[in-house]
C-alpha cells in the first residue's frame, strides 16, 4: 500500500506492504471468488487497485462511482456479462443483488481469480449474502495496519510460539512512550500519518459519522441511530470485559433486543470484535460469555477522550487498551500466520482468567497472559500455570507479556516477553 513519506511512529516510510498480500494472491490463483473485507479506511481499494494493475491483471470498478452503482442496480446480470476477463468490484456490499449474479456467472465459468470483491461489511453477519457464495468463495479480512507492517516487517511470533523448539526470545530496547504513542494512534493509514493530536482527533470524528451514516444504514435500512456513538463509547469504555447486555442495557437506556442488534451491526462493520471463550468441551464454547474489544486502539481511545498523556497518567484504562492493542494485534497476524490458529479467552467458574487462548489445529494450546505494568510479581505467573496443570499435555507453552525490557523464564515452557516481541525480529518486507 502507498503512503505518503512522512514519519509514522517515528518512522519514515515510503510504501507499507500489507502482509497479507501473498495470502490474497494465493486464493486467486484457485478460488473464483475472493472476497477482501475489513472496517472502512483500511486500505482494501488502494490493495486492490494495486493488484488490479500488476500481480493480479483485472479491471477495476467501484460502487462509489455513481454511475457503476447505477448500472450494477439496473441489470447486475447483464452489468457482469459486459465484463471480460477478471474484475475488481469495490465496495459490493452496496449491491446485494450482485451476489446472486455473481453466483450464476461463477456456476457457468469457474476460473480462478475472475472476481475480487472488496467490502466494509463483513458478510458473515449477512446470511443473505453468505449463503449466494457459499463454496465459491474465499473470504480473507484487512485490518488497519500491524505494528510490523508500519515498521516493514513480516511477524511470524504466532508461528514461532507454536514451534516444537523452543523459540529464542532476546533483550528488547525500552518503549514505555512508544507503546502508548502506538495505542492512542491505532493502525488506520490516514489516522496515523496525523501526527498532530487534534488533526487525528478530527479524522476519528469524521470516521464514525461516516460510518453511521453510510454503511450502518446501507445494511440495515434503520433510522433513529443516535444513540449508536454513545454506546461506541460505553463499549470502549468496557473494552476487555466480559460482554453483559443486561448491565449495558442498563447504562446506554436501550432495550436488550434493540442493543444486540445494534451490537451486530457494530460487529457487521468490523467496530468491534468478541473474543469467544475457550473450553475443552467443544460443545460449551458456544454458550460462555465472550470478552468485548474494538478492532482499533486508536478509535477507542479517542471514544474515551485519551492522549498520551492522559492515557500514561490516569491508570484505569491503560490495562484494557494494552490488552486490547495486543488481542488485536494477534488477531491481525493470524490472518498470514502459517499456523493460523484460533484465538479464545479462557475463565474458569472461580474468576481465574487466562487473556488469550491460541488453539491450532492440532489442538495445542499456547496461553498468553497480558499485564501492562513494567515489572512482575509472582501472582502474575499463576494464571498460566494452572491453566498448564489443568490441561496437561495440549499445552504446549505460556507467554506473558508485559512492558519490560528482559525475557523472563518461569517455568517449563513459560516465559515473560517484553510486548515488542510479538512484532519485533519478524521478516524484513521487500
């Protein structure tokens, strides 16, 4: 993705690679249709447009264009039988009526690569939808950038945890002012090339507006959504948290049924994300309570009012964010991580919490453990631990990051890790 040369968490950068590029080019190469969806304002037109021109030969036609939207309504079948070759159609959620014709054009020819779609809805929310592709299609997501994208690396720290040997972990150089810098810009490209406070202030205000006001109402066809920023900033306010309708019911005035679809819509356009709870009872993860995050940082601090100073001197929500930046940053990684594992939070009937679950597919387990202060205490370790006695032989080792400088062992396959390792020392893009 381009970005103009300006510095960007001290540093300067001329071109930032999405490192899911080579996952997105991998799925055109044998799957019909790719579908690249993620919040607005992530860079998936400006990914797709550059493919379109180079790696992935196809024409490029956007939904934002008054007159293709209106074409595409008119007549979507005929609209893509005038399209030879592959195409790039942006922003699709606009025109639901183009799945079905899509599906039909997939059925007749099945080559690979004929359609990338890009979407600011995530349409597993949208049965409609899904269920018009279903088995057509390869859905993979963009978030806003990775800590190693904007550095230019690759990280690989899902794959090197779940590695059989264990994995050499190095002294990190102190970032106490830079991990707070990193939490209140975010990973939105236009957000964090603002240097300036107010000017990044401004550009989250104008974010949400437009995301209320164009894609909440696109897919949902709902008027009366004044309510939906104050409940933004309740749900930053309880990033972290196990999700309780009743108490949030509660506090925004809204009925549970209006607020739980209000909630999917938030999900819908990748806002807000739930972290499902893990359990070794497959049948069980379904009905436990998920923890609520935002899908940016830097949204949920601006939601809370939060600079840097703010965020470094009032202690109550520096823990949530941190857990929050790290969750999302893991979850931005398993998108290209060779393991590709899933990711849980894990809380036993007593209140013993462990902060994220990662789960391959072999079943093993690798606990992570999330604190945001700068030094240990022997409390800090006994989660991991007895999430290890507990499940035996699945698992497979116990991280715990923290905003220290030195890599601690503590055990049989434990280890503090300052929080940079999870993108430090990653491959460096080309």
């Amino acid at each position: 993705m381009m970005v103009e040369n300006q510095p960007i968490n001290g540093y300067n950068t001329f071109m930032i690679k999405r490192n899911i590029t080579d996952n997105l080019l991998e799925a055109l190469s044998d799957s019909p249709v790719v579908l690249l969806n993620g919040a607005r304002q992530t860079g998936k037109s400006t990914l797709a447009k550059w493919l379109s021109t180079g790696l992935h030969n196809a024409r490029y036609l956007t939904m934002d264009n008054a007159t293709v939207l209106a074409a595409a309504q008119l007549d979507p079948e005929g609209f893509l039988a005038g399209i030879q070759g592959n195409v790039v159609l942006d922003e699709i959620q606009r025109i639901p009526e183009l799945f079905r014709a899509i599906k039909f054009e997939v059925d007749r020819n099945r080559r690979p690569g004929r359609f990338l779609l890009t979407g600011s809805a995530n349409i597993l929310f949208l049965p409609r939808l899904s269920e018009s592709l279903a088995g057509r299609v390869e859905i993979l997501t963009l978030w806003p950038f990775s800590q190693g994208e904007i550095q230019g690396v690759k990280e690989n720290f899902m794959d090197k945890v779940f590695a059989k040997n264990t994995p050499s972990f190095i002294q990190i150089k102190s970032d106490k002012t830079g991990i707070i810098n990193r939490i209140v810009s975010g990973g939105y490209p236009e957000a964090i090339k603002r240097s300036a406070p107010a000017r990044r202030k401004a550009w989250f205000g104008s974010y949400i507006t437009t995301i209320l006001q164009r894609d909440v109402r696109d897919i949902s066809n709902i008027e009366g959504l004044t309510a939906m920023p104050r409940l933004l900033s309740l749900l930053a306010a309880r990033t972290s948290s196990l999700l309780n309708f009743a108490e949030l019911s509660r506090s925004s005035g809204l009925p549970q049924t209006t607020l739980k679809r209000y909630m999917t819509l938030l999900e819908t356009t990748f806002l807000i994300t739930l972290l499902p709870a893990w359990s070794g009872n497959l049948g069980k993860r379904i009905v436990k309570v998920p923890k609520l995050f935002l899908t940016d940082t830097g949204l949920a601090s601006y939601l809370l009012g939060l600079n840097e100073q703010r965020l470094s001197s009032e202690g109550q929500f520096i823990g949530p964010l941190f857990e929050n930046f790290v969750i999302m940053e893991l979850i931005k990684q398993s998108a290209w991580s060779k393991t590709q594992p899933q990711l849980f939070h894990f809380r036993t009937q007593t209140g013993l919490e462990v902060d994220i679950v990662l789960e391959d597919s072999e079943g093993k387990i690798v606990g992570i453990e999330v604190k945001a202060s700068t030094s240990l205490n022997v409390k800090d370790y006994y989660p991991l631990r007895i999430l290890s006695e507990s499940i035996g032989k699945k698992f497979h080792r116990g991280i715990l990051l923290y905003r220290g400088t030195e890599p601690v062992p503590f055990g049989h396959n434990l280890f503090a890790l300052p929080v940079q390792t999870i993108w430090e020392n990653g491959i460096k893009n080309k």
